[in-house]
C-alpha cells in the first residue's frame, strides 16, 4: 500500500488544479488512491540490430476507463503524436480505441534499459493501442520509441555502450485492487501491488529473446483442473524452458494482505492448491476450494511467468516475462463428479442428444421417383435446454 501512496501523490501533484482530477477522486471515494490501479498483462521481448544496439517491443494492457460508457472517466486522454495535444479519442464510446496514442500518466511507466539509461519521461512512456475489450474496461497497446516521434514506431531502439548482460523493466504500479475498491473486478492475490515485467539482454552475441503473447485475462474453471499452454517461440530456435516467475521478479514492492512477499502466484493462502508450470510450457492449476470475488464480480488472480532460452549446454542465456490474470469462471466440468458452477447440480448438461433411431434392421420401401417422408427425430436425457437440428442436405 506504501507504494500506491506514493504513486498516487504523484498523480495528483501532475493533475493538480484541473477539474478532471477532483472528478476523479470524487468518483472514487475521496482519498482512496484507486485510480492508480490499472495495469492488466505485460510482456517485453528484443532482437539485435547491429553491433551493441538492441530493439525491443513492450506490450502492455491497462485500464482503459473507470466506469464503462463514461467518457469523463477515461483513464488515458488521446493525444496527437506530432504536437502533444489532446485529441478526441477515435473509439465510438469516446475512449481510446485502435490506433489512438496516449501516454501512461497513470502509473508513470518508464523503460529501463539496465544500464541506467531510463526511456520515457518522467509523465511515462507513449503507446499505441492494438485493441480494446469495452466490456472488461481494458486496452492493449504497444510502446512507442520517443525518439521516433511524430513517426509511431512500436520498437525502441537502444545502444549500449559495451557488450555484455543486462536486466532490463518496466517497474511501476499499480496492479488492480480488490473487490472492496473496485466493486468490478476481484483481484484476489497482489491487490493494488507493483508489477515488473523483466528481460535479460544479451548484447554483441547476435542472440534474440523468446517471444509470447497471450490474451491479458485467460478463462479458467471454478472448482476444476485448468490446463493451458503459455505459446512461447524463439527466432534462433533454442530450446525454451518455462518456469514461474519469483516474487522480486514480477513485482518491487507488495500488494496489500494477505500475500507476504512482493507478488503471490495462485494458490495458498487464497487457494487450496498452487498454480504449476511444466518446463515446456503447459501452465496446470487446480482452482478447487480458490477463493472468490462478491458475486457479480469478476475473479481475478494474478500471474507471471518467465521463459528462458538455453545454450547448447542447457545454460540459460536470455529470459522475457509474460505476466497476465486468470479469470475464474462458472463452468460445468463432466465427468469430474464435483458441482463446479456451485448450482447444487454435479455433471448436468454433460450427455449429448439422441436420435431416436429406426427401429435396427427394418426396411422403408420407397418407389423409384417417389417422394419419401419422414420425421427425424431427438431427444436430450439432461432435458435442460434447447434441441437444434441442422440438416446437410445433398443432391445426387
């Protein structure tokens, strides 16, 4: 929380004296330093170009509104890349929408590059949205290279003075917050904490980092296993190896409680069994007896995780982070015997239709040139919902 304050000081001191802040704090509960929470996914990757310099890609998604259909409430105005202005936002709702430019005043994202140059000003870097989810109040945008305006150049180049490795970030905050702040999203594990997406660059060796990309929230059952592949690729075509990201490597400072260190991946004290990654990539998380969000909430947990490429001796060489939420969703499960969806029903809606066939071995006779017809029909043992039929009828 120490670190939200602090940010949220900043914020105010930059908006001072314009209406649009005093809106906002009203809004959002007066001191409460809410609107700082807005980053959603993150993921930074880079190839060389020549000889010590370096061009990397940042992917982000933040919080694109604090209240859907409300323009005033935008979290990011629009701007024009050339001059700076304030424009009018492209999106039919008034916010921002593809291809719009803005720059991240929220949590002042900046670029470090690991030897300690800092890119972006000290309002935080420009990006460029990609997309935008209207319903779940998020966008998805690219970095811009500050030094390419007016031109928008979704790659930032930079040169290092020597070879060698180097830890590059981006290290700000915040996280969305719980439930009780929010009362949209249910962030169960690293509520309102920092969030550090990382990158090991390895420069003059001609090496690329591995690359991902993943929607920002990804679906996941309530009381079932969850199963997914985080895609991982590699322009050198090293061998990958895929592991959960550490606490000081996903985050700088911590979230409010329960979680005791600077980032909690899912699982104890919020659920009964830890979120896993095998080394080749198929993230597992048994989400059985997790917690939940009030209901109407969505439930959010947090997590990273950390893809590395190897040498021919198996050495690490290079890494990249993709940190991302899991939804947990109410879905029927078959076959598990457990009421996933928590409607006091195990495995309904889990049996398929069926035709009520001819009887076997019978003959229907039909003249040659004649018309035959006949009723098809079918019936659903779960009788729970609605019976479609759709023919695929062919001539000949």
């Amino acid at each position: 929380m120490k670190g939200t304050l602090r940010r949220a000081s900043f914020a105010a001191r930059v908006f001072s004296g314009t209406a649009r802040i005093m809106a906002l704090w009203a809004v959002l509960g007066g001191g409460q330093p809410a609107y700082a929470t807005h980053f959603r996914y993150g993921h930074i990757n880079w190839a060389p170009v020549t000889g010590n310099t370096v061009q990397f890609t940042i992917q982000n998604s933040f919080r694109r509104s604090f209240q859907p259909g409300s323009p005033e409430l935008d979290a990011y105005r629009c701007i024009d890349p050339a001059t700076l202005a304030t424009v009018s936002c492209s999106a039919a709702d008034g916010l921002p929408g593809p291809g719009d430019v803005f720059q991240e005043y929220i949590g002042f994202t900046q670029f470090l590059t690991g030897d300690g140059a800092v890119i972006g000003s000290e309002m935080g870097l420009f990006y460029v949205v990609t997309s935008i989810d209207p319903v779940n109040e998020w966008l998805f945008a690219l970095a811009l290279d500050p030094a390419s305006l007016p031109t928008v150049d979704t790659t930032i180049t930079h040169t290092y003075a020597s070879a060698g490795n180097f830890t590059a970030a981006i290290d700000s905050g915040d996280r969305i917050s719980s439930a009780s702040a929010s009362n949209v999203n249910a962030h169960i594990n690293n509520p309102d904490g920092g969030y550090r997406v990382e990158t090991l660059v390895n420069v003059g060796t001609g090496n690329s980092s591995p690359v991902s990309a993943l929607p920002p929230i990804i679906l996941c059952p309530v009381n079932a296993l969850c199963s997914f592949v985080v895609p991982g690729a590699d322009p050198n075509a090293d061998p990958l190896h895929f592991r959960l990201s550490t606490s000081t490597e996903a985050s700088s400072f911590p979230p409010n409680p329960p979680c005791s260190s600077n980032f909690c991946q899912p699982g104890p004290p919020f659920a009964s069994n830890a979120a896993s990654i095998s080394s080749a990539g198929v993230y597992t998380w048994d989400t059985t007896g997790a917690t939940l969000g009030p209901a109407g909430s969505n439930t959010l947990y947090s997590t990273q995780v950390t893809i590395e490429d190897l040498n021919a001796a198996g050495n690490v060489e290079s890494k990249v982070a993709v940190d991302f939420f899991i939804q947990l969703v109410s879905v029927e499960v078959c076959g598990d015997h457990i009421d996933n969806d928590g409607d006091g029903q195990i495995d309904e809606d889990c049996n398929p239709p069926v035709f009520n066939n001819p009887v076997c071995g019978s003959t229907t006779t039909v003249n040659a040139g004649g018309t035959l017809s006949f009723t098809v029909q079918a019936s659903d043992p779960d009788s729970s919902g609605d019976q479609r039929l759709l023919v695929d009828a062919h001539s000949g």
